[in-house]
C-alpha cells in the first residue's frame, strides 16, 4: 500500500473461471476491443509456437495460445511449460 492507494499484481497464477461447463477449466485472454479480461474454456484454445532467425543468427522461440471469441482472434503469449501443458509439441 503506498499513498493510500492499494497496488495488486496484474499476474494471476491460476486463471479464474467464471464459465459454466462441465470439463476442464479455461484460460483468461485480454481483448483489445472490448478492454477485458475475456475467460475461454480450455478446449478451444491452441497452443502456437513462433520461431524466427535473428539478424546474427540465433534462433528465437515465442510460445503463444490462440484462441476466438465473439468472432475475434485473441493471443495470449506464454511460458514453456503451459504451451506443452495445452498440446504444444
């Protein structure tokens, strides 16, 4: 707390769900349009891996989730080990 004002982490380890289906969970997107936090369940996202070769020749590795709702195409960069956790090979 710092000026009378209450400072919360933007990052959340677990994702909060607040849809109603049956299995699985789901993983908190932001959309850019709507300027919120958007929860899509689990069976609709796919994990995407970017890889690009620098200017002095390294190979970078970007891992990312994809994802659509309402129509539009929402992208969540990620860690490692959550790619792998949603199929990522």
């Amino acid at each position: 707390m710092q000026d009378g004002v209450e400072y919360k982490s933007c990052r959340q380890v677990e994702p909060v769900c607040n849809l109603n289906h049956k299995e699985g969970g789901c993983m908190q997107f932001f959309s850019v349009k709507d300027r919120k936090m958007i929860d899509v369940p689990d069976s609709q996202v796919k994990a995407v891996k970017y890889e690009r070769t620098t200017k002095s020749g390294k190979k970078q590795v970007r891992y990312a989730l994809k994802a659509e709702y309402n129509g539009r195409k929402l992208t969540k960069f990620v860690d490692e080990a959550t790619y792998k956790k949603y199929g990522g090979k």
